[in-house]
C-alpha cells in the first residue's frame, strides 16, 4: 500500500484495472498501524509511519513516529540502517 500510494492518481486508476487494490495514504497507514507488534519489525513500520503521516502533513504524530521508532531495540541485521535514518529524521527536526 505504501508504494502504490505513491503512484499518481491516473497510474493508481490503471493499476486498479489490472486487479491491485486501491491504496491511498491513509489505508497504508491503517495497515501499518494494525501490522505494529505482530510483525517484528516495528522500527521500521514506525519508519514507513512517519513517511506517511508526514505526507498527510500530521507532523506532530511523524514525530512521535520516530520517537518510537528509536526506542524500539535493533532486533535485525536490517534494523541497523532504519534505525540510522530514524536518528537523521529526529536530527532534523
């Protein structure tokens, strides 16, 4: 859903047809939020999260994204460059 939220709307309309369901911003967000603590990888949910809520311009829940993502242990070999980017974006504010 993240991706395909990014498509442009007319790309959206086609990739439809073509039998991918509809993605906004908002339906990502909703199966990030429910995917938390069932996937083990919620440093980088939170990641997608703040992406996304950013987008919709919630800036104070983007940032409260990050903030969660960075308490969250590095569990995965893959959790290292998420957890790097989560500091960047938090530098940045």
């Amino acid at each position: 859903h993240f991706e395909a939220s990014n498509l442009p709307w007319a790309l959206r309309g086609v990739a439809s047809r073509m039998g991918m369901p509809p993605a906004s911003e908002e339906e990502a967000l909703f199966h990030f939020d429910k995917s938390l603590g069932g996937s083990g990888h919620d440093k980088e949910v939170q990641l997608y999260r703040f992406k996304l809520l950013n987008k919709l311009r919630k800036f104070e829940e983007a940032k409260k994204a990050v903030e969660n993502g960075l308490a969250l242990p590095i569990v995965f070999n893959s959790d290292q460059p998420v957890h790097e980017e989560l500091i960047k974006i938090q530098n940045s504010f």
